[in-house]
C-alpha cells in the first residue's frame, strides 16, 4: 500500500527513564476527531502522585512527525474537587528538552497550578490539534472518485510514565466509507466510529501503531496564506479586509475536468470537490462584499441574525484537489463593539483568526491599522506569534497611521480568541484630518468671500466699475462698426460680380438694377454707422482707438465711390457697344486704386479687432 509505518518507538519501551516514575496516569480517555482535515486529540488524563516530593509538571510527548503539524495545544484542569465543579483553568503549556529520553520526541511541559502531593491526583484535559495529519491515498484520484484518506496514530497513549487503564476511539465522519484499519485486540467498529482498547497496566512508552484509511469529502480548503487587514476608524468603523489564497490541499485531480459531467451529477462526478465556504463574520457585520481578481462575486449569500452574519463564498469553479484560488472578502464592524478604554488607554478587542469554517492556515498575517497619532502600541495575543510593527499611508495622512503586524504558522479555528491592541490617542489628534478639512474649506471660503467682497466693491459704484462697464461698451460698438463694413464688402463682391455677368449677358438694364438696390443699402448701412460712431466719441476711452475706425469708414466709403463710378463707366461702354480692351484701358487706373483700397480696407479691419 505504499504508507509508511512508524515502527521507530517499538524499540524504545526498554529506554525507560526511571526519574519519570513518581507519576502515573491511573486512567487515560483519548478521543481522536477525524471528522475534517483537521485533526483533533482530546485527552483526559488522571495523573496520580505515587512518589514522595510533590510534582509541578506533566510531560506530554509527541512522536516529531506528528509534533511538525501540531497548530494548537492546550491543557486545562478542573480545579474544583469531587462533585463540585470549579472553573477550568489554562493551564501553561511550553517546549522542553528533557535529558535521557528517547529520540524523535518532542517533549511539552504543563505547569501544574500548585504542587501534586504525595498520593494526590488531578484531571487534566488537552487538546492537541494537528494540520496536514490525514493523507490523501491515493494522491492522485480522476474526477469522479471520492477522496480517501489515511491517519496514523499509536492504539497505546504515548507516555513517558505508566499507563494504568486507557480508552481510543477514532471518530470518522458519518457516512464514511471505512476502507481499512488496523485491527488488535479489543478493536471495535461501531457506526463512524472505531475503538481500542480498553488496555491495562501499560508500561512508559508504549507505542502500538494503527492506520485508518476511510473517505473523506470534507473541503480540504488550506488558505497557504491569508492577510488580515484590520483598520480603525474613530469615526465609528473597523474596516476589515481579508485576502486569501486558497488550495484545495486535498488528493490532486487526475486527468481533464469536465464541467458537464460535473454539472449533471455534481454530487459523484465532484465528489472530491468544494463548491462554497462558510465565513462566520461577528453580528451587525456590514457593507459586506467578496471579490476576486476579476471584480465582485454575486454568487455568494449573505444572512443574519442578532447573534452572527454567515456570508457563503462561493469560488467562480468547483474546487478540486490542487486548485487553487485567490480572493478577497472586506466587511466593516460598528467601532462601540471593538474598541474599549481602560487605564488612559484604548484596546481593540477582536478575533485573531479567519471566519471560514474549518480552515487550515498555512501562515496567517494580522495587520491592526491605528489611527494617525497613536502611541505607545503594545499588543497582546494569547499564544505565540511573531510581532513587528510598520507605518501605512492612507490620504491625507501626514506621519502615516502605526500598523502592529502579528504573523503565526499553522492557524486553526482554536486561534480565534480574542486578542488586544493596545495604543494612547489624544482626542486632539482625532480632530486633526476634520481640522484639516475644515481649516481647507474655510480658505476656500474666506477667499471667496474676498473675492466676492472685492467684486462687490467694484460693482455699481467704483469709477474702474464704470470703466470696465464702458470699455464693454466700446468693444461691442467697435465690433458692430466691424460687421457693417464687412457687409458693405460684401455688396461691394456682389457689385463687381454683376459686372462679370454683363460680359456674359448683355444685360445692361439688370446690371443698373442691381447697382441701384446696392446704393441703397449702402446707404442704410451708412445710416447704422452714425450713431455708433457718435458713441465712441462721447467716449474717452475710445479716443486711441477712433481715429483708426474714422479711417476705416472713410476708406471704405470711397472705395464705395470708386466702385460705384466703375460700375457706371464699364455700363456706359457696353451701352456704346465699346470693346473689350477700350473699356479695360478705361478703368485701368480706377481698377488699380480700387485694388488698394481694399487691402487697406482689410487690414485696418484687422488692425481694429485685434484690440
Ligand atoms: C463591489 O462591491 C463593493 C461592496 O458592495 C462595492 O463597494 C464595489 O463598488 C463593488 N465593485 C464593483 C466593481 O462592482
Ligand atoms: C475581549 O472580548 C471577549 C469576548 O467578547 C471578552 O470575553 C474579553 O473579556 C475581552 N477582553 C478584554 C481584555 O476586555
């Protein structure tokens, strides 16, 4: 079968420390929880004192291929005796190296709240939670096959002191499909479970190996790893963000993936696989959303009641063995519900983990953003993590906020408890960026108002109002003088115009015709001109610029009195049936001056607009 037997203890019952023996576990209950990719040991050990000192700790033992996965390990004692039960109490749990024991040990020492007397007991109860403890066998496995696993464990309680009575049951998940297991005696099958035992008189270090192999279609979901970004706003917000990158840590998919086959049966073509997660988020969680690298996923739920909020993720694809995926899940949490005082100072009281149900975190990274201004940040988490502390931008940040960054292996759902960050924040500081704002919109104000008040000054009063207001007023008579005499200009073109139809035509008594409608409405235009040109002089200001339009308007009145006896003399010669080249000679000189009219003309019109 290819699974690998861990024989190395059988050889170290012999190796028997004798200093250990002043303890003895008169009864031993091991209930071994195979139920999720997380494994979970819970004991309940009867440690009697059969020496004469009194004793103040219990090793606990953990073969080092098993010590590598432990996430979590804690040990509590029921203080209260006999029937009346008192308060449990954690109990402190640290690594030790103890001399002359058996290689391959990791070794950890439980401090007893006060001394084990002579023939005195106690109970102990430890959980000891383990990741990447099942084994999926096959690795490999096609689509439409269930996922197996293995566990190895020992069926004795690996102890360093005598074993007097002790009890295993395995629990499998309901409806498992159980392949194989070891079998010894006194092993029993019962339902989803399996029991050893119960065994007597055990010597130290017992180790008799079993291995369970059974199907499990748990989601096998390992975040390898998850940021945690928590950020405080006194302004009543606790931005969470968290941001996931997620395996299916699982046996791999063999072969293609077929969608099809997977949509018509989901439930045996997929079995292996994962559709949705669960994040359990805290009660009165909102602006909730969940997104990946492409943008918002609408595929997940959202509910609640007074108590929690559950969000369902569910990824864009069915989750197979070895996929991965990448997300981001934000919600914010009302401030009064985090953030406490005591002692002068403030504390964030919050959870440390994820709120995805059983998930196994690779490496999790808390990130707890503070306000700008905060000081002396202290943090206090309840288990070992790894601490350092860094500084975030946010805009309008000036020093930037402190952020505490808190990073721990091997994370667990046991790791969500509480922990604390806390931090001194003058109530001043708190006003700073309103203050900043504020302080900008009221620049903004005071310079609208200076701005206004000095437009107010200017206005229907002041001699530079009157000024500007008669500058206006100029500049539109100057451009309404512009526009009339463009017109001329352009019954001038329509004038000269008629003189090259007559050639074509003959016509003389059209070509007088239409010199008589154009007089007449150069005359108009003439009549426009006066009162404009009666303003602008009433006007001092206009008095550098006027000279320039009188030369304008009488520039373009002869060249309307050029043209109008070039009209009349080529009119005359074709009544007198002259020809061609006698009526050219005829207006050569009038036609020449007339040419430099009009570009003097044109240029005073653009001499005068241009100011
Ligand atoms: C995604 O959802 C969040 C929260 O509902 C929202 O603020 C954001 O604008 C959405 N983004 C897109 C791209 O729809
Ligand atoms: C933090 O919150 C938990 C549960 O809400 C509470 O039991 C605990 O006492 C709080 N810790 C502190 C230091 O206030």
């Amino acid at each position: 079968m290819g699974i690998r037997f861990d024989l190395f203890l059988l050889s170290i019952a012999v190796l028997c420390a004798p200093c250990l023996s002043d303890l003895v576990l008169s009864k031993v209950d091991r209930r071994i929880d195979l139920t999720s990719q997380i494994v979970r040991f819970t004991s309940t050990l009867k440690v009697e004192n059969i020496g004469s000192d009194p004793v103040s700790e219990v090793l606990l033992p953990f073969p080092d291929h098993q010590a590598k996965n432990l996430a979590y390990l804690a040990a509590t004692t029921n203080e209260g005796k006999g029937k009346t039960k008192g308060s449990t109490a954690s109990l402190p749990v640290e690594v030790v190296h103890p001399k002359g024991m058996p290689p391959a040990l990791t070794w950890y020492s439980v401090s007893l709240p006060k001394g084990l007397g002579q023939g005195e007991s106690l109970t102990l109860d430890v959980l000891a939670v383990f990741m990447h403890a099942l084994r999926p066998f096959p690795e490999k496995i096609p689509q439409d096959q269930p996922q197996r696993v293995t566990f190895q464990d020992s069926a004795h309680y690996l102890s360093p002191y005598v074993v007097k009575v002790q009890l295993l049951s395995v629990k499998l998940p309901p409806d498992t499909k159980l392949e194989s297991h070891t079998k010894l005696e006194k092993t029993e099958v019962s339902g989803s479970e399996i029991k050893y035992g119960p065994y007597e008189n055990l010597p130290s270090f017992s180790y008799s190996p079993i291995i369970v192999h059974f199907e499990n279609n748990q989601p096998f979901a390992v975040a390898q790893e998850l940021v945690r970004e928590i950020e405080i706003s006194h302004w009543g917000n606790v931005q969470v963000t968290e941001h996931y990158n997620l395996i299916h840590g699982g046996s791999q998919l063999m072969g293609e993936f077929s969608r099809l086959e997977y949509q018509a049966r989901p439930q045996i073509r997929g079995a292996s696989a994962f559709r949705h997660l669960v994040a359990k988020l805290p009660p009165r969680a909102h602006s909730v959303y969940y997104r990946d690298e492409i943008g918002n996923i609408s595929t997940s739920h959202l509910w609640g009641d007074s108590r929690k909020t559950q969000l369902e993720i569910e990824p864009r694809y069915p989750m197979f063995g070895g996929w991965r995926t990448a997300f981001t899940i934000g919600y914010g949490l009302p401030l009064k519900d985090f953030l406490f005082q005591s002692e002068g100072k403030r504390f964030l009281n919050i959870s440390f983990g994820s709120p995805i149900k059983d998930l196994a975190i690779d490496c999790l990274i808390v990130k707890v953003v503070l306000p700008e201004g905060s000081k002396d940040v202290s943090a206090s988490v309840p288990f070992h993590v790894k601490q350092w502390h860094e500084i975030k931008f946010s805009h309008l940040d000036i020093i930037g906020r402190p952020v505490v960054v808190l990073e721990k292996m091997n994370v667990v759902q046991e790791h969500n408890q509480q922990f604390q960050v806390y931090y001194k924040f003058n109530n001043l500081s708190l006003l700073r960026e309103p203050l900043m704002l504020i302080s900008g919109f009221f620049f903004l104000f005071v310079a609208y108002i200076v701005y206004m008040h000095a437009d107010l000054t200017i206005s229907k009063s002041s001699a530079s109002y009157m000024a500007k207001l008669q500058w206006d007023e100029i500049q539109t008579a100057i451009q309404q003088v512009l526009s009339i005499i463009n017109r001329c200009l352009t019954i001038h073109d329509r004038l000269e115009a008629t003189l090259r139809d007559l050639s074509r035509t003959g016509d003389v008594q059209a070509c007088k015709a239409a010199r008589k409608a154009a007089d007449g409405l150069l005359k108009e235009l003439s009549k426009e001109l006066k009162p404009l040109l009666t303003f602008l002089h009433s006007c001092p200001q206009a008095a550098q610029i006027l000279p320039k339009v009188e030369e304008l308007v009488a520039k373009e009145r002869e060249l309307q009195e050029k043209l109008m006896a070039k009209h009349s003399t080529v009119v005359d010669s074709y009544e007198k049936k002259s020809g061609g080249r006698e009526i050219e000679n005829r207006i050569a000189s009038i036609q020449q001056k007339l040419k430099a009219l009009r570009q003097e003309v044109e240029d005073l019109i653009e001499v005068i607009d241009e100011i």
